[in-house]
C-alpha cells in the first residue's frame, strides 16, 4: 500500500500552485551541488579554476564542502600519492580540505621549488597549534625577526655539533638504560617492547638536553601524549566557519592543556632562576636563561619554546628507531654485514662512541633507506603557507594556500628510484648521497629555511642507539613483523614491534 501512497503525494503536490517555484529551486539546488562536487579540486577552489590558461590538474569530483576531508586517513600519504599518479598530477596537484585550498606536489623538482623558494616560508595555523603555543615557537611562528631569532639561538646552544657532542653522555647513558631493560624484559617476559623502550628513551633523552635532570618526566611525557592527540586531532575550526561550536572539545582540551604546560614549566623556570646554577650548565633552559639581556626571550616565549623541543624531540627518533629496528628483524643479513662492520670497527668489547658512525657507512646507509622507505613525516609535517601569489610550475597559487610535498610519494616512484619498494641500503654504498634537503629525491627534513632544524641532532641520536643495539645483541621476530602504517602526527608502525633479544 506505502509503494503507491508515497508517488501518489509527491504527484499531487507537484499539481498545485507551488510546483513551478518548488521545480525551479530544486533545479537550482541541484545545479547549485552539481558545481560543487564538479569542481576540480574541490570547493575551495571555486574561484580560481575558472580560468582555462591556469593548468593546474586536481580530482574532478569531490565532497561538496567536504572536499577531499574524508580521504585524509591514516594513509592520507598513500591516497594522495595515487590519486596524483592516476590523474598524471604528480608535479602539482590541487585538492581541497574543507574551505582550505590545498596544492601537493610528489616530484622532487617542484617540492624544491616550494620548500626552497621565498612564497612558501610561512605555515598554515591550526586552532590547536596557536592554543598549545606553538606560534610562539619554532616550528610555527611566522618567518619574521622573532622567527630568526630563537631558530638561530637553538641553531647555536642546541643544535651545533658542539652542542651535539656535548650530550654525548647523555645519549650513552641512555643506551645503557635502554639495554639494561630489554635484558631485563627479555628475562621476565621472554621477549622485548621496543616501541616502550625507544618512547622512553627518547623522552629522557630529550628531557636531559632540554632542562637537565628533572623529576617532572612521567608529568611531561604525559601532557606530550596528550599534544599529540590533539594536535592529530579533526578540528571543525580550522576548516569551516562553524569552529566556534567546538564540536568534538578539542579547543577546551587544549586549553586545558596549555595551561598545565605552563604552570609546570614556569615552574622548572623559576626554581632554576632560584638556585642560579645556569652559567654552569649545558642544557637548553640554563642556555637561554644565561643570554644577554638583549637576546633574552620573556618567560611566555621560553615556556612556548622549551615545550615545543620537548615535543618535537621524543616522537620522530623513537618511531625512526623502532622502523629501522623492524627492517633489521625482516632483513637477517643485512642485520649481520651491519654487526661485522661494527665488530671491524671496534669489537665486542669497547663501547661504541659518537665518533665511530664516520666509519660506519652501511649502518648510515641503513637509517638512510629505512628513512626513504618509512619517512616519519611522509607529507613533511608541517605544511607551509604562501604569503603571496606565486606561480610553481607555470600554475597560478594564490595567497594563502597551503602547500605540502608527498615526501612517501616521491620515495617510492619508479621513475626516482629504482626498485623504489626493495629494502636495499645498498643503493646508498653505490651512490654518494646526502640527506639534509639538497636533493629533493630524498628530503626526509625538509628543505629550505625551514627545513629541521633537528636533523643532525636526531641522525646522531639514531646512529648511535642503533649501533649500541646491534653491538648487544642479536634481534629476531617474536611474531611476524608487521608494516602496516598509522599516520598520525608522524608515520607509525600500526603493530609494536615485539622481538627477541639475544645476547652476543
Ligand atoms: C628523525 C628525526 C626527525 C625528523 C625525520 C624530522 C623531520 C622534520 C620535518 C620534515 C620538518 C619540516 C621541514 C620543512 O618544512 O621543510 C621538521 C621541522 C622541525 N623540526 Fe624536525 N625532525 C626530526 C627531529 C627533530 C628533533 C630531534 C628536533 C628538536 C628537538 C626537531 C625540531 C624541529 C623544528 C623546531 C622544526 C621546525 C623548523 C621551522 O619551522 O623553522 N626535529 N622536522
């Protein structure tokens, strides 16, 4: 009976005075929906593909509003690069997220040309970025005099080799540490947890150059986990004008947040100010409260700064670490031709030392190609915003849109490397090739002003607790090694790695 009551209604209404006007609004609202999902690139685009002489390609149908919001997963890096590959896009793509305009590039010629150039040196703000105080940080303040200025400052007393060596012990002591508790777990469990080991590890690490000793470390590795889920976080606010519902509490989390960041690091501040030990000391907190009056950042700014190093500093170097730790559980022998040249390089006995990586180019090689095939920010991270129009690759990029570079796409195209999905750290043995952002076919620190400012840091880090692992001991599966990815702030290895530790 309903099968004929419903078409019968709709029939009859149609039949009175409205149908006209209700016909032409439909018609329009169709028209109108048509568009938008039509659009290519997406919505936000609405106003500058129109023009026929800009070439710039994007996806022909998208959500209408949405955009390509939906697509951006856990494998956002995946989707967007075979999304570029079957639209021949891969030079320039156009997508929209939300109301925000977005361009991509998987090439390695016009990834320099955005990460290198002047339009690109500002980043796009989320909401939670400028609540949890990254805007007064590095990563996120706008290249200005300010921007200059702590770069240069944690360039000098956190970043230099002279820094860097200065921590040496620290990392060694670390190691030592971290050793210890996969003997340990070995013993009581039967196999080892690396991802708890190296997430750890990373947070005293980064700890200890940052403020020294400090009792405050479960605290703040606690309120890091909590960043990160936020700032991973969907946020309505930074993509659609309705932000100011604060839908899913992101915005009231983070404030939350914010403020337990600075009572507990003005806190750290105050007490070291107190004893006055600072002159004497090599951490970060002692080296910018020991500036000259001039260089000297006001307390807000430092509390934004020190955070921000804490943050960036344990994530990157512990999931870097458990990739490289997976592939030598995968790949045997190359784990063995890794421990011969450290057994040649100075046996079983001495403890290896920061200086001993210059003589050991197959382990560099190895975090090299781990790097070209799992890059911890595989769409660089932190996207970059152009201050102002700007043409790449002959396409018209308007003020404001956000531009990224698909680091994952360009490492794993057949026409950039051969072979691209073989784990093969050879390649690096046949071909000299740096890694710090001169050559965009492998960039996995950026490139540019902007490029890590963190990378020789995290690279001495990761050489060295990687040769300390494998001069211990012998690693194999416990369980089937799994590659599945989760990209969240960084690229992920969906399952821990659980493995056997064997003494050597
Ligand atoms: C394996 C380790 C690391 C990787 C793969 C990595 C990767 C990256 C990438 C891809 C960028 C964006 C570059 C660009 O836009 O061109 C970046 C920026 C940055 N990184 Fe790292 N990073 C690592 C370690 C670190 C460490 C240990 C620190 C500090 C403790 C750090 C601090 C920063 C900062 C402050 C920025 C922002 C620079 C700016 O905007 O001026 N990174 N990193």
């Amino acid at each position: 009976m309903e099968q004929f009551l419903i078409p019968c209604f709709f029939a009859s209404f149609y039949q009175t005075a409205w149908s006209l006007p209700l016909l032409v609004l439909s018609y329009f609202f169709l028209t109108f929906f048509l568009n938008i999902c039509f659009i290519p690139g997406g919505f936000a685009w609405r106003y500058y593909h129109q023009n026929p002489r800009n070439p710039l390609k994007g996806p022909k149908l998208s959500w209408p509003f949405l955009g390509f919001l939906p697509q951006m997963g856990t494998l956002a890096h995946r989707k967007l690069a075979s999304m570029a590959s079957s639209l021949h896009a891969t030079r320039l793509m156009a997508i929209s997220l939300g109301s925000t305009r977005v361009v991509i590039s998987s090439h390695p010629e016009i990834a320099k040309e955005i990460l290198c150039g002047n339009s690109f040196s500002d980043r796009p703000i989320k909401e939670s970025t400028i609540l949890l105080m990254f805007d007064r940080a590095i990563g996120f303040a706008p290249s200005g005099d300010y921007w200059r200025h702590i770069r240069k400052t944690a360039s000098i007393h956190m970043f230099s080799p002279r820094a860097i060596s200065s921590l040496e012990s620290l990392r060694q002591y670390i190691a030592n540490e971290m050793v210890e508790k996969a003997h340990k777990e070995m013993k009581q469990r039967g196999f080892v947890n690396l991802k708890n080991i190296l997430h750890k590890g990373s947070l005293h690490n980064v700890l200890g150059s940052v403020f020294g000793s400090s009792d405050k470390g479960n605290e703040l590795g606690l309120m890091v986990k909590e960043g990160y889920e936020l700032i991973g976080e969907f946020n309505w606010a930074d993509y659609f004008p309705l932000g100011f519902l604060d839908i899913f509490g992101v915005r009231r989390r983070c404030h939350k947040l914010a403020a337990k960041v600075n009572n507990l690091v003005s806190e750290l501040i105050r007490e070291r100010r107190k004893i006055g030990d600072f002159r004497m000391r090599n951490d970060f907190l002692s080296v910018l409260l020991s500036l000259p009056e001039e260089d000297r950042l006001n307390d807000a700014d430092m509390v934004a700064v020190l955070w921000e190093m804490i943050f960036r500093g344990v994530d990157n170097i512990a999931i870097l670490l458990e990739w490289t730790m997976a592939r030598m559980v995968l790949h045997p022998k190359i784990q063995a031709k890794v421990q011969d040249e450290i057994d040649r390089c100075c046996g079983l006995d001495r403890v290896i030392q920061d200086s001993d990586i210059a003589n050991l180019p197959y382990l560099q090689a190895v975090v090299k190609e781990v790097l070209r095939l799992h890059p911890p920010g595989p769409l660089l991270s932190w996207a970059r915003l152009a201050t102002h129009d700007v043409h790449v690759d002959k396409c018209f990029i308007p003020a404001g849109t956000t531009a990224m570079v698909n680091m994952w796409a360009i490492t794993h195209d057949p026409t950039v490397w051969p072979d691209p999905w073989a784990f093969r750290p050879e390649r690096f043995m046949e071909e000299d090739f740096s890694i710090m952002g001169f050559n965009l076919r492998l960039a996995p620190f950026g490139s540019g002003r902007r490029a890590c400012p963190g990378k020789a840091l995290g690279l001495a880090t990761v050489h060295l607790w990687l040769a300390r692992f494998l001069q211990e001991f012998k690693w194999t599966p416990s369980e089937p090694v799994d590659l599945g990815e989760c990209l969240k702030l960084s690229l992920e290895m969906k399952k821990p790695l659980l493995c056997y530790a064997i003494s050597r």
